[in-house]
C-alpha cells in the first residue's frame, strides 16, 4: 500500500503540471516587458571603450530613478564588435548584472554597425553562438536576447525568416527557455512583421519599431541638406491643412517645402497613427503573440506641442492594444537627451515622462542646447537607411528606424 501511494505521488507531481498549463517547459514567470526604455550609447558608440569607463558609464542611481518612473526593463543596444574580446564580453555582463539588480530585466540587442546580414548570415549565428552561453550567468528570467536590431533582407522575409529560425536555434541551445525577441524584415517595421510567419515556440516577443511619419519624428533624417528648423514646426495632429501648409511655406527652400506639404497632404492624426498599430496587433491576435514596440521617439528639436502629442497618442494605442514599449532612448535625442556619458543623476524630462504615461519622480526637465541636440541627432539616428536620399515624389522611399 505505501509503494502504490508513493507511486500516485509521483505520477501526480508529474500530471498535474501537464494538465495546469501543457507540457513542461519554463519554471520560472516570463521576464517583466511591459514599460522599457532603450540605452543606446553605453555599448555602441560609447564615449570611452576602456572598461573603467564602461563600468561607471551610468551610476545605481541612475538606474534607480528609471525603475522609480515606473520602467521594468531596458533594451540594451549593443555593437558585437564592442564585445568580441574578452574585456568587452565581460564589461557587458558585469553592467547587465547591474541593471538587473535593480530589478529591471535587460533585452541583449545586438546593434551591428558594419554588418550586411544578406551577404554575411553567419556574423550574426557565431555572436549568439559565443554570447548566449555566457548569458547563463545571469537572471534567467530577467536577461532576454534579441536576434538582431533592425534587419533589412529588401522584399525578402522569407530570407529573414530562414535565418532567424536559425539564430534561434543557436540561442535555444544554450538558453532553452529564455524569453526571445524576435522581429520582421524590412528594418524591423510593422511591414516586416505582418510579412513574417510566427515560429512555433511559445516563449518569443515579436518586435516592431515605430517612427511613423519621420517627416515629423525624426525631421527628415532619411534625407539631407534640407531646412530642418522648418521641418521642427511641422505639428501635430495635422488635421489643421491649411494652418500646415502655411508652415512648409515659411520653410528656406524648396525642397522642404515640397517635403512638408508632402506631410500636410496626409493628414496625420491620432486615429491615423494607431492604424498601423491596430494592424499590428491584430496580427498578434491572430497568431497569440506577444508584441513588443521596441523602438519609437520623436526628436527633442521638434516643437515641444507636437512632440508630446505624438508621444501620448503613440503611447495610448500601445497600451489600447496590451502592447510593450521601450521608448528610444534615454541617451538620445529622440527620446529623453540625457546626455553622454550621463551624469551621475540625470535629470528626467517629466513632460516627456507624462507623454508615455509614466509619473514623474520629482526631477527637473532637461534640455540640451540646439548644437548638442543636432549632434546627438546626427550621431545617435542617423542610420544606413537614414541616409538615402529619397527621390521626389516618394519622400517616404525609407523610413528610419534607429539603424545598425
């Protein structure tokens, strides 16, 4: 008798598992990803690469003040170069651990800057491959890798896809139940998302990234030597056309007026923004995904009214639809503009804070002087795609997104 009860025991520890949530898998609660905020210079182009200066690039307290204001992760943007050798592989853990025992998870997110993943697949599967398992050190549940920043592969997610499926595999095999990000083709847009067919494997986050219209967010970084303090009065909402077009008239020259008519004639609006993301999101319902908005911002050189506007109601369809966000970036002029490296305590723009619907934590706005916000501009956004110079009519021939 006591054999027979011990063995209903064991088979009970097993079933009841089974019959409560499927097949076993995952011990611990997936990671926290609700509120994040990128870091953007710590790990891709840093100040400093010495490790001393990568270890104090930002303090606890720091950290502290973003958990305060109601975060619970960071995306961390990382150049593989940076952590090849030895010395940076290890100065990233270490500031993982750190930020980690702030209780904030941590999304690994390979940044390359050089890297053609079309030509060159196997960059990206031999830095998983040496990066993942040293990934184990850390909190399982709180440390989320991320396949890539961004990937391009132009009218090819099948391309993407095969690769991705591929590079998880190499994370799985050293990290086979860690929370996963994953993302579409087409530098990560909402595009490639609805492109890409979901993997069968129940712990990912598909990620998109958002800036739409970058005529307004990012002032036109695709292009160059346009006005781009006209383009900083562009509003929004632009449901006012006329009162729009009376500001892409007071622009210097041609070409922008004609680029920020181009933005007048659409018309955007909150119902206008939310309609891709609803678009998103109904493909997540369709699949049971997860969504993560890795990526969105607006530039700080923008008005101030219609940068918070844009702000709010990007913020209020991520949270209409159950969807996460991580706002680009803190150390960047698209979203927060602390600067680099950052002071010991940086100051949080509470207006930027209450536009995503976070409190405030009792710290002062900061502002960084017009010439230091166009630095960070062109040296923290400015991407590949950024760069094209697009062809008249189709001013939107590439939409930025925070590059590799």
């Amino acid at each position: 008798m006591v054999t027979f009860r011990r063995t209903l025991c064991r088979l009970a520890c097993i079933l009841l598992p089974l019959l409560a949530g499927g097949a076993p898998g995952r011990a611990d609660p997936p990671p926290p990803l609700a509120r994040g905020i990128n870091i953007t210079g710590w790990f891709r182009f840093p100040p400093s690469r010495e490790p001393a200066a990568l270890d104090s690039y930002l303090s606890d307290a720091a950290l502290l003040d973003l958990r305060a204001a109601g975060l619970d992760f960071v995306r961390l943007a990382v150049d593989p170069d940076m952590v090849a050798d030895a010395a940076g592989s290890e100065a990233l853990l270490r500031a993982i651990g750190r930020i980690q025992r702030q209780g904030l998870a941590v999304i690994v997110s390979p940044h390359p800057v050089h890297w053609r993943l079309e030509a060159q697949p196997g960059r990206l599967r031999a830095f998983w491959q040496g990066m993942a398992p040293q990934l184990r050190a850390l909190d399982p549940v709180r440390t989320v890798p991320e396949i890539v920043n961004e990937p391009v592969f132009p009218h090819d997610p099948a391309g993407w896809a095969t690769l991705q499926h591929r590079v998880l595999g190499d994370i799985r095999a050293a990290l086979p139940h860690a929370t996963v990000v994953l993302t579409g083709q087409d530098w990560g847009s909402i595009k490639g998302l609805l492109a890409l067919a979901p993997e069968a494997d129940p712990d990912v986050v598909y990620s998109f990234h958002f800036y739409d219209p970058p005529e307004l967010t990012t002032l036109a970084a695709y292009r160059a030597g346009l006005d781009r303090a006209a383009l900083a009065r562009l509003p929004f909402p632009a449901a006012d056309r006329a009162g729009c077009g009376r500001a892409a008239a007071a622009a210097g020259d041609a070409p922008t007026r004609e680029l920020m008519r181009y933005y007048c004639a659409l018309g955007w609006t909150e119902a206008a923004l939310r309609k891709p993301i609803d678009q998103a999101a109904a493909w997540a319902r369709m699949h049971h995904a997860r969504l993560l908005a890795g990526e969105f911002g607006a530039s700080a050189a923008l008005n101030p009214p219609a940068r918070l506007a844009w702000l709010r109601a990007a913020g209020a369809a991520f949270r209409a639809n159950g969807i996460a966000w991580a706002l680009w970036g803190y150390d960047d002029v698209m979203g927060l503009n602390v600067p680099r490296p950052p002071p010991a305590r940086p100051r949080l723009d509470p207006a930027v804070l209450a536009a995503i619907g976070l409190p405030a934590i009792g710290l002062p706005a900061i502002g960084l002087p017009a010439g230091r916000a166009e630095a960070n501009a062109a040296q923290g956004r400015a991407s590949p795609r950024q760069a094209q110079t697009c062809g008249q009519p189709q001013p939107r021939c590439a939409t930025p997104g925070s590059g590799t």
